[in-house]
C-alpha cells in the first residue's frame, strides 16, 4: 500500500528562442570571387552570407553550414553561413548578391533587417 505519497514530474525543458537581431545592417558581397573563410566556393546566386567575426565565432567552434532566417519588408528567407566578414557591426550580415537581390535592389546598398540562426 502506498502512503500518501505523490510523484512529480519536471515539465519538459523549454527551448530558449533564439537571438533575434532586429534593424541589423545588411550588405552585399561579390561571393563567387575566391573561396569563403568555410572553405567552400560559392555562386553569387547562392543563398548565404557572411557574418561579423563576433557572430562567426572561433575554430572549432564557428557557425560554417548554419542557416539563418532573414526578414526586410515583409519577405522572409532562410541563407547558409559560409564566409567570415572583419568590418561588419557585431550583428551585421553581407549577403550574396543573388541574396540581396530577393530583398530589395543592389542599388539600395545597405539594408536594414531583421535575422536570427535556425537550428
């Protein structure tokens, strides 16, 4: 017989929503000239993007292979990190032009968005 006693269960570990770094600059980059800090070659058609060197992170531990979600003017798309970017504000991003493009006009130059990582 039991006494009385109940069992409790933790509730499930929320996840912490990622880091949304709001009104962030974005420019745009000549991608397919050379290869990335990652290590791959890239089209300038290519969705990806290069981050700040406080956002890129150190070896082993840099952000290579991961996807961020960009949002500016009511588009929202998703870009793969490959290249490291010194200059860039610590929550910059310098798209591909391809990338860019989607968003708005190169002749724009520099943009301000909305962008988190994806996991």
């Amino acid at each position: 017989m039991l006494s009385g006693s109940v069992l409790t269960m933790a509730p499930p570990a929320q996840a912490e929503p990622p880091e949304q770094h709001s009104n962030a600059r974005a420019t745009y980059y000549a991608v397919g000239v050379g290869v990335g800090a990652c290590g791959d070659a890239n089209d300038d058609a290519d969705f990806v993007v290069a981050l700040s060197p406080e956002q890129f992170g150190s070896y082993p531990d840099v952000k290579c292979g991961k996807y961020v979600s960009i949002s500016f003017r009511g588009k929202t798309h998703l870009a793969k990190v490959v290249d490291e970017q010194p200059g860039l504000p610590d929550d910059g991003l310098d798209m591909s032009t391809g990338l860019f493009s989607y968003f708005a006009s190169l002749d724009e130059g520099t943009i301000y968005v909305d962008w988190h990582f994806v996991s």
